[in-house]
C-alpha cells in the first residue's frame, strides 16, 4: 500500500479525486487518525465529496468506500443518491447493491 502522505501529496498537486482512491485501501479510522495527527483539514472537509465521487469508480473503489459507510462514514444526501443509483446499477455485483440498500434503508433520515 502507498503511504498516506505520498497518496495526500499528489493529490493536493492534481487537484482531483482519482490520486486519492488508494485511501480507501485503509481503514477508515486509520485515516481519520491521520487527519487528526496532520491537521489536515484540506483533507477532513474533501472527505464527503471523496467518498461519494468513489462510489460512482469501479467495483473495487466503491466497495472500499461501502466499507467506509459501513464503518461509520458520516453519509450525507449526496452520498444517499449516489448509494441509490449505485443500488439500482447492475455494473455492480448484487453484493454491492445489496449493501448499498441496507445502508439506504438503515439512514432514511438523512
């Protein structure tokens, strides 16, 4: 796995998402240590545009930012659409879509 600094580095030279899927390979909490240690705030606020823009990537991203969710990701609307449309997109493994459902279902208040 590439280290967190070097995947954070070149994304801040990009300027766009794609550099920053290899986050996802870590677990979430580690990364929310990361921010935490690094006051990263660049970082902290991109998340949510991050994680939805990873939905909408191939079956590998987006299983990795299911996990996010499922690991306590803070989901937003933008998020919950696109859980929905990921839900109803046969691209995606049943198991993905499944899981994309159950987490619509359990955060119907967002």
């Amino acid at each position: 796995m590439e280290n967190i600094s070097d995947i954070i580095t070149t994304w801040k030279e990009l300027n766009h998402f794609t550099p920053l899927l290899p986050i996802l390979e870590y677990k979430y909490s580690e990364i929310l240590e990361y921010i935490s240690k690094s006051n990263n705030n660049k970082l902290k606020n991109s998340l949510g545009s991050f994680v939805s823009f990873s939905l909408e990537q191939s079956q590998y991203w987006s299983d990795l930012a299911l996990i996010w969710i499922e690991n306590g990701f803070e989901i937003t609307e933008d998020i919950i659409e696109k859980l929905i449309k990921l839900s109803k997109n046969k691209y995606y493994s049943q198991n993905s879509r499944h899981r994309a459902l159950k987490i619509i279902k359990t955060n119907k208040s967002v």
